[in-house]
C-alpha cells in the first residue's frame, strides 16, 4: 500500500475538460460533491511552460479544496506519481451526463 497515494481527477467544466492531480479524495456531505485537497502541479523549474498547466494553476490558486459534481467527472485513476495537469477543450462525443432523478428528460415533453 502507498503510504501518499496521487490521484488523477479527469472532469468536465463550462466545455473544457480539466486534468488534476490531488493526494485526497472524498465523498462530500454535500450531497452529489466529491470533495478533492492538495492539488497537485508540475515543478516550476523546468525551462518551458505549458500554458494549458499554468491556466490550471491560475484557475485554483488559492484554493483549499474544491467541490465538483458527480455528474462533471469523466474518471479517476490512482497513479503512481503525480502528472501534468491540463486544461483542453471538449469535443462533442459518445459522453453523455449521467441522469438526474426529478429532471425533465426533454423540453418537449411537458
């Protein structure tokens, strides 16, 4: 057993598909919220930039834990070290969100 286990979040946010790297998870008491702490970034030494990884780092500066939906996550794997995190965009795909009780399945229907 890893003593740190590193986890890879992959989600869904406002069309742009978002890459973490966070040593814990949980199931938030919020009810359909994981709950993800200690963010995980590349090292600042290294000689080039990828903008994609600095847009992750500027979008949770700050940030002591975070809170995405259930419904936002593509997939979580446990790694064994940490990653680059990254920002892309969607594309349209075979993806479709999970159902949600009480939602209306179309607009058409009243």
């Amino acid at each position: 057993m890893q003593n740190n286990p590193v986890y890879k979040v992959i989600f869904v946010n406002q069309d742009q598909v978002f890459e973490i790297y966070a040593r814990k998870l949980f199931q938030s008491d919020l009810w359909g919220f994981l709950e993800v702490e200690e963010l995980l970034f590349g090292e600042r030494s290294q000689l080039l930039v990828d903008p994609s990884e600095e847009k992750l780092k500027g979008e949770f500066a700050g940030v002591k834990r975070s809170y995405i939906p259930m419904q936002s996550i593509i997939r979580i794997d446990e790694v064994e070290k940490e990653g680059k995190g990254k920002v892309s965009e969607a594309k349209g795909g075979s993806v479709a969100s999970f159902p949600i009780p009480g939602a209306p399945s179309s607009p058409s229907n009243p």
